[in-house]
C-alpha cells in the first residue's frame, strides 16, 4: 500500500480544535514542513503536546508564534518566551509536565492502559488535583494517558507502506506519539520502494503511519 500523499491531501486533516502531537526535542527532529501546513491551514484553539516549546519561529515555536493555540502540555518552555508571555497573558493555558511522565503518559495513551503511577511530584504543585495511591507505604500519582488527534513524525527515510527509520536525536519522542495517534503523517527525507529498507533497520513499523511526505 503506498502511503505518500501530498501536502495539500495531508492538510484536510488538520481541524479546527483538534490534539496534536509533535516529536522532537528543542525543535531538532521536528518535521518542519508539516507544522508550516498547519500554520498555513489556518486552524486555531489546538491542543498541542510536545516535548518543548522549541524556540520562537522553530519547530512548534511557529504554533506559538501564530498564535493557534487554546492549551500545550509539555516539559518545558524555557527557550520560548513567546508562549511564557502568552502563558502569562492567559491566552494559553499551559499544562507542565515532567518528562519522564510526559512520555509515560503518551506510551499509556498508545498502548491502551488507564495511566501510569508515578513518584514524581508528590509532594509539590504537580500533586494538585490528581489521585494519589500509596502502595508498600509509598505514595504514588496517578497520571492519566495522552492521546491526539494528528501525530507530526519526522524520520529520516522510510518506504512507500510507512515503515520508518530514524537517525540520531530525532529518535526522540517520534516513535512514541505515532502510536497515541489517529491519524499519524511522517514527513521523511527520502522515501523508498517497499522492500529496500533492511527490516532489521526500520524503528516504527509502518501499521502505525497513515500518511508520508517529503521532507
């Protein structure tokens, strides 16, 4: 089954309040071309979960910059002082999360499970409103799964059926929102026949890609 679409064909999904999920890490191995369509759609009040905020005009950056965004539930927001204005302003609620957590909330979401029990942040503000289990004396949180919409993946090459390989640093947080996804596009650098790519090689399976483009 080929897989690759057009730009444009990619941008019917994009909608008007939808989660969206985006891979990378500081706007390294973030697909690029794919958060400009959104941008260029013209969708607003979207959720976005992602690592980071990146940097202004970077990465999910260009989100913030457009200013799209109703909530964004992430780790960090440190190098983007757009979206800590625009937090302070009101105009974005911003949920922070540990990243470790971030993940395991997003792994939960794909795999199906009620949530992870978690250490982290019992005890401090992140505590707050959420229900707290001890077991063997030890008091956990329960954080609930995350799940999106539309996944943004970018990977470095993959065949016409979606079966992906990553390279370096864009390994991160990629693989893991493409399974807690609806609808999952993989903006590559270079796309082969199906079979070329050793099986040995491929890190995301291609049942888990609806969608590629060139990147």
């Amino acid at each position: 089954m080929n897989k690759v679409m057009t730009i444009d064909e990619v941008k019917e999904k994009f909608t008007e309040g939808m989660t969206l999920m985006i891979g990378g890490f500081m706007g390294v191995g973030t697909a690029e071309k794919l958060v400009d369509a959104v941008v260029e759609k013209g969708v607003k009040d979207l959720t976005v979960i992602c690592n980071d905020a990146a940097t202004p005009g970077a990465g999910a950056g260009k989100l913030v910059r457009a200013k799209v965004i109703k909530k964004y539930i992430t780790s960090h927001i440190g190098l983007n002082p757009e979206l800590g204005k625009q937090m302070s302003d009101h105009e974005v609620d911003v949920e922070l999360v540990p990243q470790g957590t971030l993940v395991e909330r997003i792994r939960s979401g794909g795999f199906g499970l009620g949530g992870v029990l978690t250490p982290t942040g019992v005890g401090t503000d992140v505590e707050e409103g959420k229900q707290k289990i001890t077991i063997q004396g030890k008091e956990y949180l329960v954080e609930l799964p995350l799940k999106g919409d539309v996944a943004l993946v970018k990977g470095y090459r993959c065949d016409k059926a979606g079966n992906v390989v990553f390279r370096k640093s864009a390994r991160n947080f990629n693989p893991i929102i493409a399974m807690a996804c609806d609808f999952v596009v993989v903006e590559v650098e270079h796309i082969d026949e199906i079979g070329e790519i050793d099986p040995d090689h491929i890190m995301l399976p291609g049942i888990f890609v609806d969608a590629i483009i060139q990147g």
